[in-house]
C-alpha cells in the first residue's frame, strides 16, 4: 500500500453520521471517537472495506460508504498490522486520544470511493 511519494492508501468504511462529520471537516480529518470507541480502525484493503460498508453499515443506517486516504507511511509506522480474520482482513489499531495526531498526517482529502445502499 506505499506509495512512490512516502504515503500509504487506507480505507475506512463508515456510516452516514460519521461522514456527516468528515465532510464538516473540509474532508482532511476523522472526527474524535464515541466514548465507547476507544480505537479507530482504518483498514488497509479495499475489499475488506467493502465487505464491512455493505455488510455491516447499510443494515445499521441504510447506507454504508467506503472512504480512501493517504497517510506519511512513516508515521502509520507505529501502528502495527492487525490481522483482524482471514489473510486479507487488515487494519490499523489507532487509540482515540491519538487520533488529532494521526489527522494532521493525513495527505490530501479523505474521499468517497463506493456508496451501497
């Protein structure tokens, strides 16, 4: 998942509330955890993010949405690889209360890749 320009591509699959909050944003940051989310997971494949979007997001709100962006590759170092099931079922553990500092390693603009209803 690095790039040539010292970034990483990660998705993240969510619902309407919490891109609600991204596009508020300007679409350059996550908005703070819920007090029972102390984790925020970006997942580092498309596909999984898929499966969680239309799987899990659209029975829970109606519509799930899987979102792409780029983060320094050499800050996502210290956050180990989580394999979360199966080979392909890859994410990221970012503690809540480091979340404002993984925002401002974000590169570019958090887009929406696939929208499932």
């Amino acid at each position: 998942m690095n790039s040539d320009d010292g970034t990483t591509v990660l998705w993240r699959p969510t619902g309407p509330n919490e891109l609600t909050l991204v596009r508020e944003s300007g679409w350059r940051a996550w908005p703070p955890r819920l007090p029972d989310q102390p984790i925020f997971y970006p997942v580092l494949n498309e596909d999984y993010a898929v499966m969680i979007a239309r799987d899990w997001n659209v029975p829970a709100s109606g519509v799930g949405y899987v979102t792409r962006f780029r983060v320094e590759s050499d800050f996502l170092s210290r956050y180990p690889v989580r394999q979360a099931g199966g080979k392909t079922i890859l994410e990221l553990w970012v503690p809540a209360e480091e979340l404002d500092e993984f925002n401002a390693h974000i590169v570019g603009l958090i887009e929406v890749v696939h929208e499932f209803r």
